[in-house]
C-alpha cells in the first residue's frame, strides 16, 4: 500500500511537472506573438502615416490623368496598400511645405519636388522599420518551431497517459480521460501555427526611385500641371 501510494505520489509530481513546463514555455511563446503584434500595429500605424505623404504628393496632381502619370514615374504598382492613398482626399494631417520662388511654377516645382523628397525617405525610414518586423516574424517562428518540436503535445499526452498508476487515479489527470479522436482534436486545436508577415495585414514599403534620378521627369509634370491646371495650383499655393 506505501509502495502504490508513494508511486502514486511520485507519478503525479512527474505529471504537473510535465504538464507546466509545457504551460510555461507555450505562455512564452504567447508573449512573444502579442509583442509581435503590438510591433505590427506601430508599423501599420506608421504606414498609414507615411500614405499621407503620398496623398499628399497626390493633391498636387490635380487631376486623375496627371496621378497615372505621377504613378508611372515612381513606378507604382496598379494594386498595392499604397495605390489608395493616390486617390484619398488631402485633409492636411501632415506639415505644410513652404518653399520661396520668384514665379509660380518655379514654387509648385520647388513644391512637388519636396514632397516627393519627403514621401521618399519617409518611405525609407518605413522600410527600416518594415525588415525590423521581419526580422522578429522570423525569429518568434523559429521559437515556435522549437517549441513545437520540443512539446509535441501527442507525445505528451501519450507519456502522461502510459505511466503507471491505479486506473482511478488516471481519469484524474490529464493523460488518460482521451480518446484518440479526442486527442487529435485537442492536438489541433492547441497548435501554434507559424506567422507570416502578410498575416499582420503590414504593407510591404515601396523601393522608391531616388529623388536625383527622376528629378527631371518631376519638373516636367510640373510645369505641365502648371500649364493645364493654373488656377487650381495657384489654390494649392496660397
């Protein structure tokens, strides 16, 4: 009777330490996962900050046909995250640009050029943070492939339920009141399954040209928008 009781005793302390160390490094990884992402959601955030930019560099076009051309100079792809902020109306929820010419279109050249300046190494800054969120993805992925292969709960389950103990003591636990349908189910239902970057609805940032490199391309659309649409560039600049 000591013995059974003190096999009892001992299984049971094999059990809970089992079973909590699985809790322990499967919270961990729960952690890891909410941190990812609270990340995601600043770097949401932050591209929806940066589409401003872009719809701001957007009002200046004017009119649809001048956005198409806006949008095959910095080469931007018909569907994207971004491609709607080229057709979001500008409420000024970014810093005005004051810039100092002697002519009008001299101003909306110096205008549209540093818009595009600053929508440019925003974006760049937005792509930093992007590759960092990436970076993370990858690594809570290999934790939960570590965890995975470490914890694999049907083993688990299948040890707990295979040590010896009275059959009563059994349907206590955890280990052994499954069947083996139940048992899969529960295996499904507590997989963690990998996460991809496209998962966190996080746009991917654009690879914008260089300022420099369509500088010449900018200031033609902008006399051009200049000769068609006058008066309504002469609105944007007062």
């Amino acid at each position: 009777m000591m013995e059974e009781d003190l096999v009892t005793s001992l299984t049971r302390q094999v059990k809970e330490e089992v079973i909590e160390n699985y809790l322990l490094e499967r919270r961990l990884i729960e952690l890891q996962v909410e941190q990812l992402n609270t990340q995601a959601a600043q770097v949401r955030w932050l591209a929806w900050f940066v589409g401003l930019r872009l719809t701001r560099l957007s009002s200046l076009m004017i009119k649809a046909d001048m956005r198409s051309r806006l949008r095959e100079i910095i080469q931007l792809e018909a569907r994207c995250f971004w491609v709607t902020c080229l057709n979001v109306r500008f409420k000024r929820k970014v810093r005005l640009i004051w810039v100092m010419a002697l002519t009008k279109k001299a101003k909306f050249r110096k205008v549209l050029l540093e818009s595009y300046s600053r929508l440019y190494h925003r974006m760049n800054h937005y792509k930093a943070q992007y590759e960092e969120l990436a970076k993370e993805c990858s690594a809570v992925n290999r934790n939960i492939g570590s965890f995975q292969k470490n914890f694999d709960l049907l083993s688990i389950l299948n040890f707990l339920r295979n040590l010896d103990m009275p059959g009563i003591e059994k349907k206590k636990i955890l280990g052994d009141n499954f069947t083996a349908k139940e048992m899969a189910e529960l295996d499904k239902n507590l997989y963690i399954s990998p996460i991809g970057v496209e998962k966190l609805d996080v746009p991917a940032p654009l690879d914008l040209p260089r300022p420099d490199s369509i500088r010449g391309k900018l200031c033609k659309l902008a006399e051009e928008i200049c000769d068609r649409y006058g008066e309504e560039v002469k609105q944007i600049l007062r």
